[in-house]
C-alpha cells in the first residue's frame, strides 16, 4: 500500500495500484461507491482513462481500472488523511467475490438448463 501524498489548502491526494484480478468492476465499484457515499466531502479518482467522482457508480466503471493500473485519489473535505488512506486501502483490495454461478450447483439454474 501506498501512503505517500501530498496536501494542497484543504484536500489530499495519494496514489494506489488496483490489485484485484478482475480489476475494479461492477461489484468492487458498488462497495467503493457506497462507502465514499458516507462522506461528506469530495473524492475523486484520476487515472490514465479520466477522473471519476466516487460517488457515481456509472462514472467509476467507466474508467476501466485494471489489474496493475494506477491511480490518484484526492479527498477535500474533513478528516481527508484518514478518509484517502482508507480509499486507498479498498482500491487495492483483493475483493474476492464467488463466481454468480458455480459448476455442478443444483438448483434453480441447474432445472431452467435441463429442460
């Protein structure tokens, strides 16, 4: 993890490389979204494709952050060290979500592909 940033009046900024395998999805970006909506301030993600506001899931996906890639997260607001730290951390988390449909599993699936 990356914690190095700098400060500029009242926001920060720091960079972190998305370690996920799969990148950050439709699934990492709901949980990102949902927590950078707890704050009051401003966050915002810039990467080679853009800048995204974290709290719109749409603009998130958008930029198409892959594995390895890296970004700057800038936080305005209060509290912002504590606030980008903790962005950071969740942009380089390795989500381990389940596949939506797993091989050999019965049930609702299993009965709509035999028929």
């Amino acid at each position: 993890m990356r914690l190095e940033g700098f400060r500029a009046g009242d926001m920060i900024e720091k960079t972190a490389i998305i370690r996920n395998g799969q990148g950050i999805h439709c699934r990492p970006s709901a949980r990102i979204v949902t927590e950078a909506s707890r704050y009051a301030g401003k966050i915002t993600v810039y990467s080679e494709a853009g800048e995204a506001d974290l709290r719109s899931l749409l603009s998130l996906v958008s930029l198409g952050l892959q594995e390895n890639s890296s970004i700057r997260i800038r936080v305005e607001g209060d509290d912002e060290e504590a606030v980008c730290t903790r962005f950071v951390v969740l942009f380089e988390t390795h989500f381990d979500f389940p596949p939506l449909i797993q091989e050999g599993r019965s049930g609702m699936m299993d009965a709509l592909i035999s028929d």
